[in-house]
C-alpha cells in the first residue's frame, strides 16, 4: 500500500512492489549511510536498482562510485518534509473485507478472472454499507456495475494509513458539495420514494432498476450526471415533454449535457431493450393467444377457437416542431389538427399488452392507408 514506510527504497523515492524489495545487508550499511547520511535500520529495504549499485560499491567498481557520487545529489537524498511522518497504521471502529488477490472480496469467489477494485466503488461501498475495502483488493467483474449483493466483512476493525484517511476524507466532501448543488438526485435508491419514481418517470422503482440493466456499461458517467441520473432524464423527458431548459434547472446540469444524456440512453435502449419487449419477433403467436387475449373478444371473433391471434391496430399522433424544410413542412401539418406531427401505428393485444409500433408516417397519411402499406410489405412477418 502506497504510504508505508516498508515499501518505499530508503535510497531513492521509488515505491517498491514486493519482489522488487530486498532488505539492507551488513555490507551495504556502509554505503548506504556515505550515499544518504543516515543509518538504516532493520525494517528498512532497497530497490532491486539501488541494491545493485551497493553490490558494485563493495566490490570496487569505478562506475558505481560514480553513480554513488551522483545518488547523493537532492535526486535521490530524501530532502527534509515539512509534513509529519504518517504512522505506520491507524486503527478505525470501521469493519474491512479481505484483501486478497486469489479470490472475490465481496462473494469469495476465486480467481483467474479478477479485477482491482477501483477507489471510487471502495468509497460508494463505505458510504452504502460502512465496510472498508481495502487498497489493492481484487472482486470480480460483474461486481464493478453495482451489482454488490451481501458483502460479509472478515474483521470489525480496520488498519489504514494517513494516505488512505485523507483519500477518504476528501471523497466525503466533494460528495457533500455534489449533494449541495444537487436538487433531484437518483444516484441513492432512498433518497426518492416508489410514488416519486411513478409521479416522475411514470414506472415504479424496481423497474427503473430492470431498466438500468440494459444501460449500465453502454452509457458513460460524467463528473455531473451518473448512469442512474442520465436515465431519470431521459424517461422525464418521455413522461412529460420537458424542455432540455426545464431538465437542465431540476437537473443542475447544462443544456448540451441534456442532449447528450438524451441521445446516448436511446442509442443504448434501442439495441437490445427495444429488440427483446417490442416487435413481432420478441413473441410467439402462440403466447399472444393463449396469455394476451381476452376470453370475451375470443366468443366475439373466434370463428375457429384457440387459433386466431386477434390484434388491435390504431394510429396516433406525435406533435413535432414546424420543419425548416418545406416539402417536409407541407408533408407534416395536419389539416384536421392545424399543427405539424406524424403518426405512428400502434399494434397491441386485447389485454393492451403492446406487440408493434411501425412508422411514423407523414400526417396526410390516414389509418386505412398505413394499415394497406402495412399488410402490403408485410412489414416485421405480419402476415404470418
């Protein structure tokens, strides 16, 4: 861990991995005290570099006094700090998980395929759970997407350095200036409750959570918006039309980031979310008949029971924003409602489970003539 006094050279300020670390010989005392002007004690180590230059010292090499006159230079003599030492460790009433490299320190699970916990998920851990995970510690990679589960620590206490105090210390704060500037934040899962998720976005909390499945890893985070925050933008902006300056006030968060947030949620839900809950291909006609039709519309429709997958076909509308284009502008406006908009054809069961929607089509087109084009290309295997 960066900080202790056991991993750092006594000559030189590199920090030393643990095969590179070698303790100070007897023989190497003396050049070691000429090259800094202290004396080394028993728990102190030498860089692979330096323990060689001492080696060649010892036995006579002119290089090597060369290099020891250049190691006592300000380069490699450690100057005077004016910072207090930290102390090799200080103990906090905080529980840690295990710190391994073999196995998961969060499902225990053991390697090859392990990554390194970064320091950003080690301090959302600490806030959410009040478990320290310490520096270095391995987990594997389904764990870096917020899928935590039960962490189960190994100790009630923990050991830290002053590096780590202060790393921690200067998270807390720039998350309280984060949460100052901060007027709806989703980022917490107890900040909102179920209601104010349905009265905002129009769906509950659990399946705001099934939903940032399909957009966690596609969608970057940036310093002011979250993956979480970006979705609860994009489905405000579904819900109720917001303007981009609307969002930007609730949000705290600039005009071109709204956009950005806007585009890339659809960009991700467009893949796969779109693929597996909308169009022809995401069910069977068998499942449609036998869990999405009603039993009155099969006594009404049904000339051959249990066969026939009956479907309810209607288009709407879509209010768009006048067209710099003209012929666009002149396909667009609606006679019967006196504004721009386009319709879109909306298929669904007789439960209202939705199936399809296909278009949109220009406003002069009216639902018999979509329904023709439709059936005509057989557009998505309708007619199957």
């Amino acid at each position: 861990m960066p900080g202790k006094k056991s991993y750092k050279c006594f000559l030189c300020p590199r920090i030393t991995k643990r095969t590179d670390r070698f303790a100070i010989s007897k023989s190497h005392r003396l050049v070691v005290n000429r090259i800094s002007g202290r004396t080394p004690s028993d728990g102190d180590f030498l860089c692979n570099k330096c323990r060689h230059v001492c080696k060649s010292y010892v036995k006579g090499s002119e290089k090597a006094k060369k290099k020891v006159q250049a190691c006592t230079s300000s380069t490699c003599t450690p100057q005077p700090c004016a910072t207090p030492v930290s102390p090799p460790s200080v103990q906090l009433p905080f529980p840690s998980s295990a710190r391994g490299h073999s196995s998961c320190c969060i499902c225990k699970r053991p390697g090859p395929k392990l990554s390194v916990v970064p320091v950003d998920i080690r301090h959302q851990i600490f806030i959410s759970k009040e478990i320290i995970i310490p520096a270095g510690a391995r987990c594997c990679p389904n764990h870096l997407h917020g899928n935590i589960g039960d962490l189960e620590p190994i100790a009630d206490t923990t050991t830290v350095n002053r590096s780590t105090i202060t790393q921690l210390i200067k998270f807390l704060r720039s998350e309280i200036q984060r949460q100052e500037k901060t007027r709806l934040d989703f980022n917490s899962e107890k900040t909102l409750s179920d209601a104010e998720y349905r009265d905002l976005m129009g769906i509950s909390k659990d399946s705001f959570k099934d939903l940032l499945l399909f957009v966690e890893g596609k969608v970057r985070p940036t310093p002011t918006r979250s993956v979480r925050t970006s979705l609860a933008i994009f489905l405000m902006k579904l819900r109720g039309g917001e303007s981009n300056r609307v969002l930007s006030t609730l949000f705290n968060v600039s005009k071109s980031s709204i956009r950005r947030c806007i585009s890339s949620v659809r960009s991700a839900l467009s893949g796969r979310f779109v693929h597996e809950n909308l169009g022809f291909q995401h069910i069977s006609r068998a499942e449609i008949i036998q869990h999405h039709t009603r039993q009155l519309t099969q006594s009404l429709f049904e000339t051959s029971p249990g066969n026939q997958a009956i479907l309810v076909m209607d288009g709407t509308y879509i209010y768009i924003n006048k067209s710099g284009n003209f012929q666009f502008q002149r396909q667009s406006y609606s006679l019967h409602k006196g504004r721009p908009l386009v319709k879109p054809l909306i298929i669904v069961s007789t439960t209202g489970y939705y199936l399809s929607v296909m278009g949109p089509y220009l406003a002069r087109n009216n639902d018999a003539s979509i329904l023709k084009h439709v059936m005509k290309s057989n557009i998505e295997d309708i007619c199957r």
